[in-house]
C-alpha cells in the first residue's frame, strides 16, 4: 500500500476562490456523493479547520476517518495526513 499519493488538476476558476471552496470543509457533503459528513474536531488560530472527521457510505459499506491538515504554502497548496 502506498504511504504517499500526490494527484494535481487545473481548475478555471480564481485562486481564492478554489481555495475558500476546499476549506469550507463541513460542505463537502453537499458535492461530494459519498461524503455523509464532515466534522471539523480543531481549528488553527486563524480559526481554519485543522483536523476535520469524515464519514463515507458507499456500496452499503462505511467509514470515519480523520485528516490533519497542514496549511503551509497555502493558498498555491494544500497538505494533509491521515490521523485515524
């Protein structure tokens, strides 16, 4: 099983605005089929999710997990690691 995944795309759209869309976190449920909810469990000082609880349903099957995001580099990039 891979440790690492890097995936990179190109979206016609202002930076600002991908980047308020990909860390408006508890919405990703509202565009992402298989997302049920998005819990955010801490935020940063700059009151930014830093580590949010997902929960995923597909196929009859579904899982929780957590991610830690990393801020640094934003909003040209956006890092995270699994916690749980």
């Amino acid at each position: 099983m891979a440790e690492q995944a890097r995936e990179t795309t190109t979206i016609a759209a202002p930076l600002g605005k991908v980047f308020d869309t990909l860390v408006d976190f508890e919405a990703y449920p509202q565009w992402a089929a298989d997302l049920k909810q998005a819990r955010i469990v801490e935020r940063d000082g700059e009151g930014r999710g830093l580590e949010v609880e997902y929960r995923a349903a597909a196929m009859g099957r579904s899982t929780t997990y957590r991610l830690r995001y990393d801020y640094d580099g934003s909003p040209n990039r956006l890092a995270w690691a699994l916690v749980a």
